[in-house]
C-alpha cells in the first residue's frame, strides 16, 4: 500500500516514477472519482493536480491519499497537520471525542484512515460492551417439547404417526437482525481498508461478536431507513458513520479491485464549526447560533423576504444580536495593506450589522507563521457606530482545546 500525504492546494506532479507524485494510472482512477468528490474539490494542469479545501482520504486500490490542512506557510509537518485535523474533527462531532484512536495507534506514523477506522471501531466496541440489538424473529421448527404455540395444521398433516416430534411456531430472541447485519457488513469493509495490525485485531474481535448476523449487502440508503426506539438510540451515531462509509465508497472507479473510497471534508465548514464551538465554551450564559437568526436582508414590493442572510455565528443577549462572526479558511498575508482580506467579505458583514442591528463584527481567520494570533486591527465603520474586528486563531490552541484568542474575542464584544 502506497501513501502520498498532500497538503491542500499544492500541486501533485503526475509522472512515472518520484516518491511524492501519481502515476498516470493514478491520476486516471483519480479523475475517474472526480465527479463523487465535493464540486471544485480538485484542479488540474497538464501534469499536475491540487486538491482544494477538502481535506480527508482517498484509497485508489492500494493507493492512499491523505490531503491534510495547511497550517504553515513553508513547514511541512504532515504529523501536526494530521493531529490539528483530527482534533478540528472531534470538537465539531464528527469524530467521537474519545482518546482511543490515540491510545492504540501511539503518536506517529498512522495513517488518517487508520485513525477514522478506530475511532468507529472503539464507538462500536463500547456499544457491544452494553449488548447488542437484539430482535425477535419468527421461527418454526419440530421439537420434542412444545415451545411457543403448536402448527395444528402441519402437526396433523406430517407428525401424525409421530407424536414425538412437535411442530411448533415462536419467536426467537436473536442478534441476526438488519442492525447487527449492517455492522457485519461496514466492519469486514473496514477490515480490508487497513493495514495495520492491532486495528485488523480489533476489527475481527468485533467480527467473532457478530458471527451469527448473515452476510448481506447494504446501501446508505437502507442503513439510513432503519428505525431507533428508546432501547437502541445509543446506537444511532454509529449506524450515522456505517451511512458515512459506505456513502465514501464508489465502486465504478478500479475496475476489477476493492471499490475507491473517499473521506473529505470541507475546511471552511470544520474551521467554522470549531470557531462555533469555542465561541459557545468562550461565551457562556449568551445564546451562540450558527448559520442564523435567518432574516432577509430586503423586501421586494410585495413585501416577500429577498437575500435571505445566515450568519456564521451570532451571539444574542435577551433575543438581541450583539455580535455577529464570520469564520474564514484563508490566509491572512501580512506583508499587504489589507492584509489579503476579500473586499466581498467585509461587505457581506456590514450588511449583518445593519440588518441585525449590531454593533459588533468579527472577521476571524487561522493563523500561520508571520502573523500572530490575537486581534489584528479595528475598523470603525463610517456614518455608523459599527465596529469591525480582526482576529486570528492559532491552530495550535486547538491541539491545547483552548485559544486565548477567543478571551480577546469576548473582551472586545463585551465593551460598551
């Protein structure tokens, strides 16, 4: 199994031979996945292609490769990249927030999939812990005691020179049932996406559990048509990830191999989301809303709603808005008068305060080498009593769980 470790918008040369490149093989399967992955998820050039904001896993038969965050100009710390991009993952849900994919995998040289297979593996070994979903299923069978009720009908009909043998009809309490069926089927999928050893050990321990559930086949579709009462709730999220990895599989892409997997996930959205999170740890006994309150920005002159506006994060004290949060995945360029800040940007959050009637903006982006973290500049916003704030976020603050960034952030929309 080969593995290329991208960061994302760099360009991967495509030629025969070189460590850190693809075949033209390679880059065929890859353009063959193109249309599954995310819209604008990748460019190409003549010899060469980038992958953009999405970062994740893409196996190409025994090809893995891992596009991982920027968080450095020049550095090229695969491993940091790696831990920031796991961590962003767990606070924002999407990864189980549980140390066990680094108790077992130790603190280097595992792959990104690796990590995502025994963080499922770990949620499903918890959940085996408190038993499995069990089911009563219709059976039949001949006895020599009764069990159940007697089948009148086929008792007469075959055991009448036979009263010895019963032909009974009961409901057996049994774990072959679609749930354990589904996890039979994700974990021998998973069981052939890694090759590492304690994982495959654990991947078939929770195999030898499920060995009475039949070997079926499963869409996304399906897992997601399965129905959670009080009894089985605990056990939705993992039936969510089964959905998530198989929705990843795209078997028209290797002809004849394992089906090409692809895990990605969009930074812009992660990166929010963790601002979010921080933002609701940051301001406690505020309400923190993500993508809202949704208003219209103007009214046409039938008085409808035109442009609706959805704010990355607002916080609201007594029902009012007082600041308002756009979360950006760009790099801040220093050495620039505005430092690489999008015009469009800023208007788009002015149009939040007039709207929302805040006082208080906050454009927030990571920050890599050459910027420092903390709040870059103020702007006052002319003919009103708007101000917008600048900040960075040092990604490093995520491996801590805490950013003092975001105390700034607080102590700024705090003022009067």
């Amino acid at each position: 199994m080969k593995l290329l470790q991208v960061l994302e918008h760099e360009w991967l040369p495509i030629r025969s031979g070189g460590i850190q490149s693809l075949s033209v093989h390679q880059a065929t399967l890859l353009e063959r996945l193109a249309e599954s992955l995310p819209a604008r998820a990748l460019e190409w050039r003549r010899a060469a292609v980038k992958f953009t904001q999405f970062c994740g896993v893409i196996q190409l038969g025994d090809l893995t490769i891992e596009v991982l965050p920027k968080i450095a100009r020049q550095e090229r710390d695969v491993l940091r990249c790696q831990q920031v991009m796991v961590r962003l993952l767990e606070v924002t849900g999407s990864l189980p927030l549980q140390q066990v994919g680094e108790a077992t995998l130790g603190q280097q040289g595992h792959a990104l999939l690796d990590v995502f297979i025994e963080h499922f593996r770990g949620m499903v070994a918890k959940q085996m812990q408190l038993g499995l979903i069990r089911r009563y299923i219709p059976m039949e069978d001949e006895l020599t005691t009764v069990r159940g009720r007697i089948d009148l009908v086929r008792q007469v009909r075959l055991n009448a020179f036979s009263p010895q043998r019963i032909h009974c009809r009961f409901d057996e309490f049994d774990i072959d049932n679609p749930y354990n069926q589904v996890l039979h089927y994700v974990v021998s999928m998973l069981l052939h996406r890694t090759h590492h050893p304690v994982i495959k050990r654990g991947l078939n321990e929770l195999l030898s559990h499920l060995a009475s559930a039949s070997k079926c086949a499963f869409s996304p579709e399906q897992v997601e048509t399965l129905v959670f009462d009080r009894l089985n709730q605990r056990w939705k999220p993992i039936f969510k990830r089964c959905a998530e990895f198989l929705r990843s599989l795209h078997p028209n892409v290797t002809a004849g191999g394992m089906p090409a997997l692809a895990l990605m996930f969009d930074m812009n959205r992660l990166f929010e989301s963790y601002v979010t999170w921080q933002t609701r740890r940051t301001f406690k006994g505020l309400q923190v809303l993500s993508q809202g309150p949704r208003l219209y920005l103007a009214a046409n002159q039938a008085g409808k709603g035109m442009f609706q506006l959805r704010p990355d994060i607002s916080v609201l004290q007594g029902g009012q808005v007082v600041l308002v949060a756009d979360a950006k995945w760009k790099v801040l360029t220093p050495d620039e008068r505005k430092m690489g800040i999008a015009s469009t940007d800023l208007y788009q959050l002015v149009s939040y305060g007039v709207r929302y009637q805040c006082q208080k903006l906050a454009l927030i982006y990571p920050a890599m080498e050459g910027v420092s973290p903390g709040l870059h500049d103020k702007l006052a916003i002319e003919g009103s009593d708007v101000q917008l704030a600048i900040f960075s976020i040092d990604l490093a603050g995520v491996l801590a769980g805490k950013d003092a960034v975001f105390g700034e952030l607080y102590s700024w929309g705090s003022e009067c």
